[in-house]
C-alpha cells in the first residue's frame, strides 16, 4: 500500500463523516435549532464525561457484533442486511437456553450455553440466507430482508403466544432470566460484558479475514468469483461458513442484549441495532477493525438521541436522518477513491 | 354479522383486503418495475413509500381548510408523488456514481427516507386528516362484509389503468424503447448518443414518484391513518414482485392482487375467530415473497426478462 | 433514387495523446461508388482516424473534406447529416429488443408515438430496397452472428448513411458469413449506391472485394494505391514495416500417447437456460494440443468453463486419466490440471489484488505460503511472486502493484506464470488466450504452450483465431451449435470444410475416431 494510497483511506472516510455533519447542522437549522449547539449537545452526551462514555460504549457492544453480519458476507461480495433477523434470533435462542437451564449450571456455564445457541440460532439464519443464494440464486440482500420481517414476526408470536410471561403486561415478554445468570459488568463500570465480546469478534474477523487462507479464499470469491472458481475454490462452503459466523455475531449480540440489557426476550430486541449495524459496515468498508472504532461513533450519536429531544426539541427520528445522511454521503465517497479499494 | 356468515367470510374478507392492501403494492410494483428496466435497482423505494405516506398525510391535513376534505387528500396524493421525485433524484443521482452500488444506496435511502418521514411526520400522528373517498359499489347489500368487498379506491382503479398503460409504453412509444435500450444494453445506448445518465435519472424519478403515490394511499386510504408503523416493507417486497412478475408491468399487477390478498389472511382469519398464529399469518407475505423466489430463482440462469445489465456496475 | 455517397477526402490530419502521435498527416480520398481498404496492425491509428471522422475525436491538424466543402464534425450525428455511417465491431443493437424496434430506435427522428403496424409496412419496404434478409420480429439476440452483423449495416442504410465504415466487420464471423456481407456490400458499391471504408488486417478481404487500399503503420500511410496493382506481399511489407519472418514453433512430432483428458457426451446450459452444449466426447492425449474451431457462441465458452470449474454440466462425464473430474481444487492440484481463459482480469484474476497476491492463487493455502494450515506467510508469496516475475519476464513496478494497473499482455503472462509454474502439469485448458494482445505477448504465449506441449502436457487449445489453432493445433476440431461437427488431424485440415462447417452446413466429415 503506497502513502497517497494510506492517506487516502483516512482521509476520505474523514471528509465524508465531517461533510455529514454539514449537512445535519443544515438540517437541524431548517428544523429550528442551532447547529452549533446541537454538535455540542451530542459531544457532551456522547463522550463529554466518563457516564457518557459508559452509555456510548453500551450501545457500542451490540453494533459491533451486528456490524460483522454485513461486513463478513460482503468480502464474499453479498450484501447481506439480515442483522436484526439475526439478532432477533440469537436473542430468541439465549432465552431459550437460558430459561430451560435455570440454575442447573453455575451462571458461567448457563452464560455459555445462551452464546452458543443464540450463535448457533442467529449462523443458522444468515447461512440460510447463504445457502439461498447459492444454490438457488435467490438475491440475498432481499431474502436477508424479507428473513428480517419473518424473525420479528415470530418473536413476536413467541412473546404473545407459547412463551409469554403473563405478568407481562404492557409489554409482552419472556419469563424474566434468573439475575444470577445475567450477564455481568466491567469491574466499577455500568459497561457490560458485551463490549469484551464485540472487541474480540471484530478482531477475530479482522484476522480471519487478512491473514488466514480461508480469508484469502473469502476475499479472492468477493474480489472476482470467476477467478475464484477457477483456481478451484469451495465457494459454496466458503458461502455457508461465512455467513454462518456472520449471522452468528449478530446471535451473539442479540444473546447479549437478553442477558445484560433486557433480562428477558421481547420487542425491545429489535430497536435499530441491525440498520445501525449495516450502518456501521458500510462506513467502515467491511473493515472489522474499523467497524469497532465506528461502532463507537454511532454508539454516540445514539446514545445523545435523549438529549436532542429534551434540550432541542428535535423528534428522535433526527438521528435516524443523521445516521441516514452519513450513510448517503459515505457511499458518494466511494467514487472518490482512486482504485478499487475494498 | 360474521357470525351469520361464517366461513364465508373469510374470502369475502380476503376479497376486501385485497382491494385495499394491493394498492401500495401496484404503485410501488410498477415505479420499481419502470426503474429496473433501466437496469437500476431501487431498493430505496420503501423511504420513499414513508415519505410519500407522511407528506401526503400532512398536506392532507394542512389544506382542509382550503380545499375542502374532497379535495384535500388528492393534493396529498400529488405533494407525495413530488416528495417521492425528490427523494428519487438523490437516488437517481447517487446510484450513478461510479463504484457506487445500487443496492447499498437504496438501503441507505431506507434509512434516510424513513428519517425524513418520521422527523417531520411527528406532528401528525395525532391529528385526524380527511382520507380518500371510495367508490362503494356493495351498498345494495346489507350485509357489511359484501359492501367492504365491494369498497373500491379510485386509487385502485389508477394504479389498475396505469399497468396496462405502462406495458403500452414501452413497445409502442420512443421513450418506452430508449428506457429499455438503456437497461438491456448501456453501451449500445451509449453508442446512439442516448444519454445513460439521463433515461435512468427519469426513470429512477418517475418510479419513485409512483412509490410516493402508493405512501399516499396507506396513509389516506388503508389503514388510513399516518404513525411510524404503517409500512410493513411493501416497498422492499416490491422488488421481489417485480422479479416475479417477469418485469412485465400487467403481471406486476396480478402479482400485487396476490400480495394484498395475502397480507389479508391473517385479519380474516382473526375475523372468524382464529388468532392462535395471528403474527405468523401476518408474516404471510413475507413467506409468500420468499417462497416465490425460492421457486422462480435459479443458480444456472437469468429469469426470462431481466433487464440485461440491472444491477450490473457503472462504467464510466 | 437515392442519393448518391458522398465524397470524402481526408487531407494531413493529426491527431495526439500527450506525447503519443497517434496520427501523423494522413490523407486519403474516398470517390463516391469505390470500396476503400484501410489496412493495418492493432494499434497502427485505423480506429483513431475513423473516430476523427466520426467525430468522437477532434484532430489537432487537418480537414476533412466533403463533396469539396472543408467540415468540422463534432458528433456521429453530425458525421451522418453528410452520409457517413460506422458500422462498429461490437454490435451495438439491444439484445432484447425485436430488429424492428432496434432499427425504429436508432433513427435520428423525433416521433414518439409508434404505430406498430405502420412502421412494419415501412420498413418491409425498406428492407426491400436492400440486398439483406433479417427477420423483423425476432429478438436480436436470438439472431446469428451473421445476421446481427447485417442488422448493424441496415442500420446505417436505414439512416441514409452512403458511406458505410465498416470496422472489422468480419472477425466475429464465420469465412462464408463474413463472404457473403462483404460480397452483397460489394455489389451495392458497384451498382453506384453506397461506398465503404472496410478496417480490416486480413488481405484475403482486401484482394477479395476492395477497389483501393491504404495502409497505415504506426499512424502514418505507409501506402495506397489500386488493389489491382498491389501483390499481398506488397502489402505486407507495408504493414508489418520490414519483412517479418513468419514464427517458428518448435513442436516436437507427436506421438499417440495415453488419454489425459476425456468428455463423454457432455451437456452444458447457458445462462438463458438453453442448452449451450449438446452431447460433446472428445480426448486429449499427453503431449497433444487439441484446437477447437468456431464461431464464438456456439458452445466454446460453456464447454471451457466447465473444464475450468465455472459452470456445472448438466449431463455427461469429464474424466482426467481415467477419473472423474469436478474441477474442485483437490483435484485440480492432484492431476495438474491449469487454465489460461481468455481476459484474463475477467476470469482468471482479482483486479485490485496485487500481482503477488493473483500468483498465489492456486499456492496460497500451501506450504510454504501458509503454515499450520491456518497462517499466511505473506513473506513467502511475495518471494514466489518474485522469481515468477523475474521467470516469465512479467513487467510490474512491484509485487505489490494492483493487478489491474498492468497492460493485457503483462496480465496474461502473469497469469501463465502462476499456471505453467504449477507442479506436474498434466492438462492446459487454454481459451483465445492470445485475444487482444500484441505481437510480442501473443508469440511468448504460443511459445510456452507448445513447450508445454513438448515437455507432455495435453492442451485444449479453444480459439476464434484459425491461424493461430493451425500453427498450434495437432488436431483441429470445430463446434457448432453446441456438437463438434468436424475433426481432422492438423496436416490433412482443409479451410474450405472448417469454413463450412463453422457455419453450420451439414456434417461435413462424420466424427470418426
């Protein structure tokens, strides 16, 4: 990689992110706020104090481990969009798990097993979204998205049929996990262990993907399937097991919000974390690295969503259209790149 | 009634929900339809759905005073088909760059459109707003369930002139034939001096104005009323319809008859007092999307019709 | 009647791209009613002086002349206003649309309301007044290559163009194809009604059916003249500069060795779903290259990607050395089987990885690129992608430079390098690996082919090229419509058969083995 070629990955990504914030400061003065206090308002309740920290780094966990759903497949060259599907599911499945274990385990073993089946849940979901594509060449960003739809409808039979707690009133819900199985906190802090989890799944990603042959594999398919299946590549396998860990990621962030944020499984689970993922993704460029420190940011700019309303008068859905223009403005920066960079 | 009636009305219900709910489906079918034989896909159509159901709403409610409530909700429908335009040059421009993908813009535009319409939507989740008026054919009945069945929207009637209207379009005038040049074969359309850029831009408008249309009608014809759940990803399925309608716009709207009338099955089930799987039947027109591109997709070959270069790169 | 053509000179133009002279001083005349050769290598200017006239590009110098009248043309429409229409090598008609729509859309008119029934009462009066046959309701896609070529030209006619520019029109067809437009062109000329400008390097076309030629190298006219007065030899010599001597391959005689390769009764869809392949069987023995003709879209293609692991047949068997094959990347390395397929950045290549990273492909998840199966050693690729650079003389700034930054003929020896370095290969599946190469990379190429040849490597050898299956070939084959219809060992290969059957006649020689 030459130095314009570095610098140019930095800077675009930059430009792209401060051009965004133009035209959301435009927008918010159209709307009757003041831009410049408005940045300032999401500065201070995103990273202002160490507790904001905490509520950013809170959301961070689960957008990072979403994220990898898009991220994964797209070095294949899939456009996959079926984080909250996943995520739903994973949720579903460590409910599951945890609920009919109780406390026949210590929580340690309890916590592993709800992981292991929201992965196994939410992998089995994404590789089927997989499997679709390949072997029937069903597009897979519209079977990823129609899944979506599919999941919450079955959650939501789930917590208002078979599974309902009947206490659960305004919100129908799950039986409640036992306290001793949640998942715990960072020593003196509010930030779960989520966030441990989602830094070591980008990480893995990252090192799976550049530096093993099973990534070179993955990426020769995304990069040219053609001179992928000419050198012999498995790509059917290659599909299945990527979106396989993909789609358990986003499992393991939705067994996560069960256990650390929710205690139990209801419609809280899909609150904007699978758009936020593919979100996360895209401005990353599939990089898992990136996706990290990006997760941060929109963690952020989540979490001062309160404070916009409160102190501005701005609906909620104002970050909804900052994440939107971001979005937009991020995918214009591709054209600006010299060479085919992802 | 329904106790009378029985089983029967459970079809007579179907029959019902069809009419109304394969309204937004035919509007967004057909903009996606137009857009795609251009040869860009426009999975953004579902902002613009939002958008167009909220400003539509708006101007609605805004204009009653004015207009009167006849024609208040038709101004709606236009300001939503201009507010679709608007949020189709984004699309149109932006899905043009060069290494810009179609899919990734539309998904973004998702995000975007649906932003739009629930930040300046707020103030109107309250408010009532006068809604279309309907054609009621069924008022020699007295049984509700035939006058519900024979309920028709002028916008039904529209969206079913406007499918036959469209495939006319494009074998019978120069502008039919120069959009589909430009999605079959950007090059050769390139090489008689027919601008790329500009046919799809058009396209990618008008289809998103006719997207903008069919927000219009959920939220001032069925169910009628605006709040941020009132799309249940009509503008997404939208593409998966065009794909099973073979791009031709008269099965685009048969197709929509067939979503809409399965978005109904689990209202009319719960009308005959089943509701046990209320929520999977409400899935139904996902499963019904899926399945069917489970059956029509193959690994080994294009579907009869594809446009030749949707969803293929920009060249510059 | 018609109008006349019109008569166009063109007087010492020039043309540069920064400091490559692309065209220097060119002139030619063409009289109303002659049919012109413009004769010359890839790259000799031929397409940038017909782009000038088109007007896609402006000359730095010179005029261009027009029944006496000096024109600046700014636009093809512009250049069709005085009657000159370029019929273009690709053919630029929409795949899905009908001959009649294809020909109502390419008119310059502003009518936007099309009454069908009208429009084919007009243009079966138009095909009248033409010596070409196209069917107007058919899709042109379902047209062959013959007949989408004569489509392009009615185009033109159709737009009163009356000089026709005709840019290698013959190379996607088959011998008596490309005779019979040329032939119906020919007469058109000399009945007075049109004039052509024909861009071609094959100088049968030209002592066939030009009345003048002019010969272009390097940018400049290195000769004109009557057709009648000029030898092939003549032309030659302007063409290729000094007299280039023709290549000598070292092939070493064939001897009848064991099957390395063999397909029984092979069926194959395309992606439209119709079958593309229809019941092949064919060997290829150690040390034999087997060359298969034909017309491109006739099957070739789907045949090789099967061999090449792209597509799936639907029916029959591929068998290397008696087992079976599914080209999966197992199999691959244990019998050695490498490809070199045509564009290589399309199909053999990941355009944005590096030239180290495309070497590596068939390597990378081996010792000594990857230890303990789960670990790149990218040192290592970069080693290896070093001594191949270095072997087959690959020119790259570095190992690290994308691959698409490199020219044609680096990416394809680059790819030859990474597959002939293979170890024990038993089986070269190579298809049109020469296309759009220079001189240089093309003869390089065939050179290591045949060495591989030489050293037992059975090669299927699938080009659109017939010289180029002749001077490599020991066996020719030709496929049409998806059956191989003619085989001969390369000494007793008569042209005037593969012509016809390329084009599909009858099975001129019954496959025997």
């Amino acid at each position: 990689m030459t130095f314009a070629k570095s610098l140019e990955s930095v800077l675009i990504p930059l430009g792209a992110i401060l051009f965004a914030l133009v035209l959301f400061g435009l927008f918010c003065a159209f709307a009757g706020a003041n831009p410049v206090e408005v940045y300032h308002s999401i500065y201070r309740a995103a990273f202002g104090q160490w507790s904001s920290w905490q509520n950013t780094l809170i959301r961070a966990s689960p957008l990072m481990l979403s994220a990898l759903c898009t991220a994964l497949p797209a070095r294949l060259g899939l456009v996959v969009i079926g984080n909250e599907g996943a995520l739903v599911l994973g949720g579903l499945g460590a409910i599951i798990a945890g609920l009919s274990l109780g406390e026949s385990l210590p929580p340690w073993g309890v916590q592993t097993a709800m992981a292991l089946l929201g992965m196994v849940f939410g992998g089995v979901w994404i590789a089927l979204v997989g499997f679709l594509r390949h072997y029937r060449g069903v597009n897979e960003t519209i079977s990823s998205l129609l899944m979506n739809y599919i999941a919450i409808a079955l959650l939501n039979h789930l917590v208002e049929g078979p599974m309902r707690d009947p206490s659960s009133l305004n919100k129908p819900s799950t039986f409640p996990l036992a306290v001793l199985n949640r998942l715990p906190d960072l020593p003196g802090t509010r930030i779960h262990y989520g966030l441990i989890y989602g830094l070591v799944a980008c990480i893995l990603a990252y090192i799976l993907i550049q530096r093993t042959p099973f990534g070179f594999a993955a990426r020769t398919t995304g990069g040219n399937i053609r001179a992928a299946q000419m050198a012999g590549l498995p790509v059917g396998r290659l599909i299945l097991i990527i979106c396989f860990l993909a789609g358990s990621c986003a499992g393991l962030a939705g067994m996560v919000e069960v256990a650390a944020v929710h205690g139990r499984a209801n419609q809280s689970l899909n609150v904007g974390y699978g758009y936020g993922g593919i979100l996360v993704a895209f401005v990353a460029r599939h990089n898992p690295l990136a996706a990290a420190l990006v997760s941060v940011l929109l963690g952020g700019i989540l979490a001062s969503g309160g404070i916009l309303q409160r102190v501005h008068d701005l609906p909620d859905a104002t970050v909804l259209v900052f994440q939107g223009l971001v979005f937009l403005v991020v995918l214009f920066s591709e054209s600006l790149y010299q060479k085919e960079g992802v | 009634m329904t106790q009378a009636l029985g089983w029967w009305g459970v079809p007579l219900a179907i029959a019902a929900g069809t009419l109304r709910g394969s309204i937004p489906f035919l509007f967004v079918s057909l903009g996606e339809c137009l857009t795609e034989k251009s040869g860009k896909i426009n999975l953004g159509l579902e902002g613009v759905l939002l958008t167009g159901a909220m400003s539509a709403y708006a101007v609605s409610y805004l204009t009653q005073e004015q207009l009167g409530s006849f024609f208040a909700p038709w101004c709606g429908v236009l300001v939503a088909a201009l507010a679709g335009m608007a949020l189709g040059i984004i699309q149109g421009w932006l899905c043009q760059q060069p290494r810009v993908n179609d899919v990734a813009v539309g998904i973004a535009m998702i995000i975007f459109g649906s932003g739009i319409a629930f930040f300046f939507g707020k103030p109107f989740i309250q408010p009532v707003a006068p809604r279309l008026i309907a054609f009621e054919w069924g008022n020699w009945s007295n049984l509700p369930q035939v006058q519900a069945a024979l309920k028709v929207s002028p916008l039904f009637l529209l969206g079913a002139l406007l499918a036959p209207l469209m495939q006319w379009f494009f074998t019978a005038t120069r502008w039919g034939l120069l959009i589909r040049a430009v999605g079959d074969s950007p090059q050769a359309a390139r090489a008689m001096g027919i601008s790329v850029f500009k046919v799809r831009m058009l396209s990618i408008m008008a289809g998103s104005a006719l997207a903008g249309i069919g927000g219009a009608s959920l939220s001032l014809y069925y169910p009628g009323s605006w709040n941020e759940l009132i799309s249940s990803g009509q503008g997404l399925m939208a593409v998966a319809l065009v794909i099973f309608a073979h791009w031709n716009p008269i099965q685009c709207f048969y197709a929509s008859l067939l979503f809409g009338g399965s978005q109904s099955l689990g209202p009319a089930l719960q009308s005959v007092g089943i509701d046990s799987y209320y929520y999977l039947f409400n899935a139904a027109p996902y499963i019904l999307t899926l399945l069917i591109m489970i059956l029509t997709c193959s690994p080994k070959t294009t579907i009869p019709g594809t446009p030749g270069a949707l969803g293929k790169d920009n060249t510059p | 009647m018609m109008t006349p053509p019109p008569n166009l000179e063109i007087v010492h133009l020039s043309k540069h791209f920064g400091p490559l002279v692309a065209l220097d001083h060119v002139s030619l005349r063409i009289k109303p009613g002659t049919f012109h050769a413009l004769l010359g290598e890839n790259g000799a200017g031929k397409s940038t002086l017909v782009k000038c006239v088109m007007g896609y590009y402006h000359p730095d110098r010179g005029d261009i002349v027009i029944n006496g009248q000096s024109r600046t043309i700014d636009s093809p429409r512009r250049a069709h206003q005085y009657g000159v229409g370029m019929v273009y090598q690709h053919f630029t008609s929409i795949p899905a649309m009908t001959v009649a729509e294809n020909l109502v859309l390419a008119r310059y008119d502003r009518k936007n309301w099309l009454n069908w029934p009208q429009e084919y009462e007009a243009l079966a009066a138009f095909l009248e007044t033409t010596p070409f046959r196209v069917p107007l309701d058919v899709p042109v896609s379902q047209l062959a290559a013959g007949e989408k070529q004569k489509l392009e030209i009615l185009k033109q006619l159709y737009l009163q163009s009356r000089l026709l520019i005709l840019d290698e029109p013959t190379s996607v067809l088959t011998p008596q194809e490309a005779d019979e437009v040329l032939g119906l062109l020919h007469q058109a000329v000399e009945r007075g009604e049109l004039s052509v400008l024909l861009i071609t390097h094959k100088f049968r076309e030209v002592t066939a059916f030009a009345d003048e030629v002019t010969v272009l190298r390097r940018g400049a006219v290195a000769g004109q003249g009557k057709v009648a007065d000029l030898g092939v030899a003549d032309l030659a010599v302007m063409m290729l500069g000094e007299a280039k001597p023709p290549k000598v391959l070292n092939k070493t005689p064939w001897l009848e060795g064991e099957t390395i390769l063999e397909l029984q009764d092979l069926h194959v869809l395309k992606d439209n779903g119709l079958e593309a392949v229809r019941g092949v069987s064919l060997r290829v023995g150690r040390g034999e290259i087997v060359a298969i003709a034909g017309v491109s879209g006739n099957g070739q293609k789907e045949l090789v990607e099967v061999l090449a692991g792209q597509r799936s047949a639907t029916g029959g068997r591929v068998t290397i050395q008696g087992q079976v094959y599914h080209a999966t990347r197992r199999e691959m390395l244990d019998y050695g089987v490498v490809a070199l397929p045509e564009e290589p950045l399309r199909n053999a290549c990941v355009p944005h990885f590096s030239v180290a990273e495309n070497m590596a492909l068939r390597t990378f998840d081996r010792p000594p690129q990857t230890r303990w199966g789960v670990w790149l050693i990218l040192k290592a690729m970069r080693e290896r992608a070093q001594e191949l650079i270095q072997g087959f003389k690959v020119k790259t700034p570095s190992p690290e430079t994308p691959m698409e930054q490199l020219s044609g003929g680096n990416i394809q020896r680059a790819v030859l390098a990474r597959e002939l370095s293979s170890p024990q290969i038993q089986l070269l599946i190579a298809a049109n690996p020469c296309f759009g190469l220079d001189f240089a990379a093309v003869d390089y190429i065939h050179e290591q082919i045949v060495a591989a040849r030489n050293r037992g490597v059975g090669v299927l050898l699938v080009s659109e090229d017939l010289d180029e299956l002749l001077s490599l070939g020991d066996r020719i084959l030709v496929i049409s419509e998806g059956r191989l219809v003619y085989e001969s060992p390369i000494s007793e290969a008569d042209l005037l058969q593969i012509g016809q059957a390329m084009a599909g006649h009858d099975h001129v020689h019954p496959q025997g083995q």
